[in-house]
C-alpha cells in the first residue's frame, strides 16, 4: 500500500496573532446533510473538538449527551456533546463527539490531534500532518 503524501499547510497569519496553525474544514450532520465550512484551529491544549454553537444550530444537530468542561479559565461548565461529520480536504473524515461553544473557529482537539503526526514548524510558519 503506497504510503500517503504529508499535508503541508501555511500558519494563518489573517486570523491569529502571533500565527497559528489553522485548517479549512467542513462540517455536517453525521449522515450526509448540509455542509458549512469553518476556519479550524489545531488546538493541543483541548481534550474534546469543539465547533462553533452557531454551525450547531444551523446544522440542527441533536444532542447525545453531557459533559462537564473545564476552559482555561478553570470554571467548569456544562456542555451539550453533539454528534458531528468533519471533513479534513485531504486527509480523512471522522464522524466525533463534540461540544458547541461560542467561537466563530472550530477547535480541533486530541480527541482527532492524536490520530495523526504533527510537526509544527514555527520559525516558517507551517506545519505538516502525516
């Protein structure tokens, strides 16, 4: 079986400062629905992805469950755990638990961060994923 191409992507330098490492992705029921794109943040400090609540709403996705959350604020917050298909332009698509928070970026947590090597390249401002 070949072995596939590393994603190589640029830092997003518009939306964050100092730059981060930012994916386009696409959001939708987890049984093909309506599709919204959505700027993703890869954010390692994040146990759970987490997708902006208004992409929730308009999608009209169903909560499954609850989860108390900590931010790093330390406060713990209940949150709505929704099933959710995200789509990664080259690379794969996971069907995943996820909280709705009010963000207008998805956070892209450990829960899909750890299936994949990353290596983030600062002082070039990219980063791959293999």
């Amino acid at each position: 079986m070949p072995k596939k191409t590393p994603l190589i992507c640029p830092y997003d330098e518009t939306n964050f400062s100092p730059p981060a490492p930012v994916l386009s992705v696409s959001l939708s029921t987890p049984i093909n629905g309506q599709i919204i794109k959505s700027l993703a943040l890869l954010d390692s400090g994040a146990d759970i992805t987490a997708i902006p609540q208004w992409v929730a709403q308009q999608l009209q996705l169903k909560y499954v469950d609850e989860i108390t959350v900590e931010g790093y604020d330390g406060i713990p917050t209940k949150k709505f755990i929704y099933s959710v298909k995200i789509i990664f332009p080259n690379l794969e698509d996971f069907i995943i638990k996820s909280i709705a928070v009010d963000s207008k970026f998805t956070l892209i947590g450990r829960d899909i961060l750890n299936r994949w090597s990353i290596f983030l390249k600062g002082r070039s401002k990219t980063f791959r994923i293999s």
